[in-house]
C-alpha cells in the first residue's frame, strides 16, 4: 500500500496511518492488562523482603544518595572518582556534590502522618516521609511556594536515588518536596497483611 503524492492525499494517509497503529497498540495494551489481571488476581501482591533497604537511622538526604544503589555503581558507599566512573553520561560527582551541598544549606526534615484505614479495615499505620523546603528566594512575592508529592516506585523507599534526585531536582527548582515512604517501606510503619497493590 503507498500513500497518495499529493499534499493532502499524504496528510489523509498519514493520519490513518497513524490512528491504526495506536488504535492497534491500545489494543494490545488492553489485552495484555487484561491477562496480567487474570495472573494477579486482583493485583495484590506479597510485598519483597527489600522495602526498607537503606533507612537506617544514620542515612539521611546529605548521604544517602552516595550508599544506596545507583544504576552501574552498585551498593557500597561510593566516592568522587568511582561515581564518574560508573555513572557514565546520566551522572557523575557533580550532581552528587551539588544534592549533598543543597541538602545540607536548605536543610530536610523527617515529618510523621498516619495512613488511612483501607477499605477492608487495613490498620492505620505511621507514615514517614522527608520535607525538603524549597530553595529560597525563588518565590519571592509570588505566595508560598508550591509543594509537591514525590512517590518513590514498587519495591523502593524514600531513600532510593529515584525519589532523592527528582526531590533535590523539583525543590532547587523552589518547589516545596515531600518525600514519604508507603506502609511497610521504607521508615514508615508496618502493616498486618503485608501486601501492597497499586490504584
């Protein structure tokens, strides 16, 4: 099949084109949640023994960033020369210098709340998070400045390189970040059922 040469017949063409192929994605999208659906039940998952690595009491948002893993760095502590050479072109000491130094002159804080009863009577459980204040003077006049949720992902914690570098990206930027931890990760408390779902 070749689409038309003209100007429109072109346009025509690749619009419908175009609208097949999402329309053909979106399909198999729908199909292929469908089945994971089928495979997980309900989407309730035991939760891995891994959600509260790195939240000992001696890490914090100035070094936690150089001990928890980094993607081609792995675990251990890591220093200036071994970030630049394990973190390629998506990071290296200087960002890790600029978070601990941004950290350090703003400050951070461990703030408490409680969770909400789940709808089957799930227990309410303390939930931790770290408050990064905004960098200062970028609101100036402007009102308080923007506050922000930044939730870490499935199997992680507050303290993953994630979490820690779209809050140290968002709150230099002049938003107000709150960092917290799900149930049963993390610093947050723990749950009785031991089982996470999403949505």
């Amino acid at each position: 099949c070749r689409c038309p040469t003209t100007t429109k017949g072109k346009a025509a063409c690749c619009c419908c084109c175009c609208c097949c192929f999402f329309g053909s994605f979106h399909f198999l999208l729908a199909l292929l949640a469908g089945q994971v659906g089928k495979l997980g039940g309900d989407a309730i998952t035991n939760l891995p023994g891994d959600t509260r690595v790195d939240c000992t009491d001696d890490l914090n948002p100035t070094n936690v960033i150089r001990a928890t893993w980094l993607p081609e760095c792995g675990i251990e502590n890591k220093t200036d020369a071994q970030l630049d050479a394990c973190g390629g072109a998506c990071f290296n000491s200087a960002l890790i210098k600029r978070m601990e130094e941004f950290y350090t002159k703003v400050g951070y804080k461990m703030v408490n709340f409680s969770s909400r009863a789940g709808p089957k009577d799930q227990d309410v459980v303390p939930i931790k998070a770290w408050w990064i204040p905004p960098a200062p003077g970028l609101n100036i006049g402007l009102g308080p400045p923007p506050r922000v949720v930044v939730q870490h992902g499935t199997n992680q914690n507050q303290n993953k390189f994630e979490a820690q570098i779209a809050g140290f990206l968002l709150a230099s930027a002049g938003f107000g970040v709150l960092l917290p931890s799900l149930r049963d990760h993390g610093y947050s408390g723990p749950s009785s059922h031991g089982k996470f779902s999403w949505g």
